[in-house]
C-alpha cells in the first residue's frame, strides 16, 4: 500500500506505486498535452509529483527536451541566483563493518589500507583545509561502532569546529554517516551538525539487500527510514541521494521523489539537499560489473527534472564528475559543489594525491583556486556561506524565506562577503583579479538599498582586515 505519510519504509516508498508510475509514465510519455501541462506546472515553481515528474522523464520529444532545460535554467536562476556553494569532504575514517559491493571499504577488502585520523591528524586535514579557503565540510566515515563509534564522529566535530588558523575557520560541519539512532541524531544536532546527508544508494529494497549483503546497512527498512529518526531527532536538514548506476534511474528518480515527498507530509519540509552521485572506479571496484550505467546525457536530464520536480532543495554535484558535465549540470540547476576533494583518509596533508585509502577516483582534480576562477568566468559567484544555519535558517525557515523569493537578500550579499575573504586570504592574483571585478559588478545588482549598504559597508570593512560578522 503506498501512503506518504506512512512511518514505514515500504510504505512511503512502496514499490507497487513506483512500477505503476512507471507504467504511467511509459503510456503518456507521448501525451503532448499531458506533458506541456506538467511543463507548464513546473513553470509555476509549484514543484511536481513523482508521477508528473516521471513522465517528463519518459518522454523522449526533443523539442520538450529542450525546454525542460530552458525551465530547469530559469527556475535555478529564480532561487538559486547565480551563487554556487563551495564545500569538501572529509574522510575521517575507512573502517567499515558493511558489505556494500559497490564501495571499496567494504569489510571483505583486506588490501585496501584502513585508517582513522587521531585529532591530531583532524587538526592537520582542517588546517590544509583553511588554507585553501575552505569553510564548509562535509564529514565521511565508514560504519564501525568499535573503530569509528558517534562518540569519535563528535570529538571529530569538536576539533574541527575548534581550529582557527590564519582567518580560517570551518563554519558548518555536515556530516555523512551511517543511519543511526534518534538519540544519536539529537547528540549530531547538538554537537551544531549543519545538513545530515545519507544516500539511499538505491530505494529498490530487493536489489538494497543484494548489494548491502551483510553488516548493519543491510537493513533497507532501518536505513531507509532514517530520514525520519534524524528529524525526530532535531535535524531539520538532511539530505538525499541515490547511487545513480545501481539501480534503474527511472526507479530511481520516482523513489527519491517520494521520499522528498514523505518528508514534506510528515515533517513538514522537504530536504534540504539532493546528492546525485554515479558509480566510480575504486580499488577493487570496477564500475562496469552494475548494468545501470547512464549516459551524460540522462544524467543531464535528470538534474534538470529534480530542479523542476523540488525548486527548492539545493543540489549537490561532487569531483565524481569532469569539468565538462560540471558545467552542464550547474547550468541545469546544481546548487552546491565540492572543489579540491581528496577521497583519502588523510589526504589532504599530502602533496600528491594518495590512492592507499581512497573511496574512489576523482574526476575533476583542479585546486580550488582553479574551481573558483573557473566559477567566476562562467559568470557565477562561489559562495562560501555558511551563515543560514547558525542564523537559525533551517528547515521550514528556510523553506518559507526561499519560497518567498527573500532568502536572495540574504544569500547574495553574504556569498559576495565571502568570495571577498576568499579572494584577500587564499585567491591566486589572476583569481582576485576576476574576483574583484565581479563583485563590483554584482554589487550593483543588489536589489535593495539598506542591503546594499549594508552589503558595501561589509566589504568595505574586510578590504581592511575587519571581520567583526560572521557568516
Ligand atoms: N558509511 C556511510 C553510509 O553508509 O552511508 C557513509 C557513506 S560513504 C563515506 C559516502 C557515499 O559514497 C556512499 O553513500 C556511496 O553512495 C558513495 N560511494 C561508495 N562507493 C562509491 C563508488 N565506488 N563510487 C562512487 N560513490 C561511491
């Protein structure tokens, strides 16, 4: 039975409602009415069902092709500006007790070598990090309640939260961890997490099981139900993801909508974030042996159809991906990127790029020096807020000031006060160069007079070394 507002997993992501909506979607993929309805829908950035939303994706008509991605561009444009979110990840330890077939840490691999950063070594990977200019990071580790128990995962917070080198500091701390249990997620939340992020991998419960054969993950109800406890739990961000490669993405994509679905009838808001992540090369892991590789292309379409199916949640493209599909998909409606990421243990101490304790290769390898520059002459702004969460703009806040159009007054002139840090503290010459320009030429485009003011006060006082604010 599929009901959304149900606590049950298989009920709110019922797989009967997902092969009808296959079938749905498959009957009127050549509706053209029906389709230039759903378009025009997704126009009125009311969002779609996943069955509207699936139809689009069904429908193979390249005129309407063309002006999904028109409208995915207008609706990122709309409420995202121009800004990108800058964040890293970082690998705190590649203990894992799991058996997930497609991730090189799983507990099988006995050549792969484990580590854990002591605090020590935290305080290291987070001064490499500051010294990039990074602000924002996104926390990984393997599942090991011996080797990396919550209490670890909240030392590592404490730590990271505690460095202060230079004008660096690391400002929200998101953390990616295995699902866990609704006093943990109160203890996450307390510990001042920023977005609790857990990808499905996939909502397909029989093919769940297969590919996570042993260890705690392999219980598809707990894991996919763990949106829900971190809520109940006080995080009122949390973000989803499927492991696009797993799976079929048209399955895929009506399950992730359902889930964002769910959350909005239970809690009242949607997710904060969407990852779309695609099967890598790791060390023993050959992404050829899962049959449900998808094209650029597919993957093109389907960032466009979740910018039009939920306008709101941000979405997140990581250095899985080359420069090349970057570009398209930030078009398309990518809100977030990481820049400079090292998938190891430890990596970002090192000079070269270490491969011992990987996750999975790297596409896109630039500095972010490179990544920001490269922003810039595309026009956009990188953003390094991190201001909404400590503010206290989370969850349905959130949602209610982006909603009203007015998060813009908020989120423009913060990221042009961060890129201004960025470019004094850690920006190569040609970097700041463009930099400089850009803000001079945004400022103008300030909607508001006091914001503006306010916004060239502030940048004002950073060209002289004041940072009496914080973002
Ligand atoms: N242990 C946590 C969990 O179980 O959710 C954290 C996950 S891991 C550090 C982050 C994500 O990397 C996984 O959820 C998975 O989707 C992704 N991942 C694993 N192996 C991958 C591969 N070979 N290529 C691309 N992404 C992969």
């Amino acid at each position: 039975m599929y009901d959304p507002k149900s606590l049950q997993a298989e009920e709110f992501i019922s797989h009967d409602e997902i092969l009808a909506t296959l079938d749905y979607a498959e009957a009127h993929k050549t509706d053209l009415p029906l389709v230039d309805s759903i378009i025009e829908k997704a126009g009125q950035c009311k969002g779609l069902t996943h069955r509207e939303a699936s139809v689009l994706l069904a429908c193979e008509d390249g005129e309407r092709i063309q002006r999904i991605y028109a409208l995915a561009e207008a609706l990122k444009k709309k409420f995202y500006g121009n800004r990108i979110v800058i964040f890293a990840p970082l690998y705190l330890s590649n203990y894992c007790v799991n058996g997930c077939t497609y991730c090189p840490y799983h507990q099988k691999n006995k050549h792969i070598a484990r580590k854990k950063l002591t605090q020590e070594e935290v305080a290291r990977e987070v001064i490499a990090l500051q010294d990039m200019g990074h602000k924002r990071l996104a926390i990984e580790a393997g599942e090991d309640p011996v080797n990396n128990p919550l209490d670890y995962i909240l030392e590592c917070i404490d730590t990271i939260y505690s460095i202060k080198h230079k004008n660096g500091a690391i400002r929200r701390v998101n953390v990616n961890i295995a699902a866990t249990t609704v006093e943990n997620y109160r203890r996450l939340k307390e510990a001042g997490i920023g977005t609790y992020i857990l990808f499905q991998e996939t909502y397909h419960k029989a093919s769940y099981e297969s590919l996570h054969p042993t260890g705690p993950k392999h219980d598809y109800r707990y894991h996919t139900e763990a949106m829900d406890r971190a809520m109940q739990g006080g995080i009122d961000d949390v973000g989803l993801g499927v492991l696009f490669g797993l799976e079929l993405y048209k399955y895929e994509f009506a399950g992730l909508l359902m889930h964002a679905e769910h959350l909005e009838a239970v809690h009242g808001v949607g997710p904060h974030t969407i990852s779309v992540p695609r099967i890598k090369h790791a060390d023993d892991i050959d992404p050829g042996a899962f049959d449900n590789s998808i094209s650029d292309e597919t993957f093109a379409k389907l960032c466009a159809l979740i910018r039009l199916a939920v306008p709101y949640t941000g979405m997140i493209i990581s250095t899985r991906e080359s420069q090349q599909v970057r570009e398209k998909v930030i078009r398309l409606g990518v809100s977030q990127v990481s820049g400079a990421s090292r998938t190891s243990v430890g990596g970002y101490q090192q000079e070269e790029r270490p491969t011992d304790t990987e996750q999975f290769d790297v596409s896109d390898q630039r500095t972010l020096d490179e990544v920001v520059r490269w922003l810039m002459e595309m026009g956009y702004i990188p953003s390094f807020c991190t201001a909404c969460y400590r503010e206290g703009r989370t969850g349905d806040r959130f949602m209610s000031l982006c909603k009203s159009g007015q998060i813009q007054n908020c989120c423009h002139p913060n990221a042009l006060m961060t890129l201004k840090e960025y470019l004094m503290d850690y920006a190569s010459e040609p970097t700041r160069a463009i930099g400089e320009a850009l803000i001079q030429a945004e400022l103008q485009n300030i909607p508001r007079d006091n914001v503006r003011d306010i916004c060239a006060d502030h940048l004002e006082k950073i060209a002289h070394g004041i940072r009496d604010f914080r973002f």
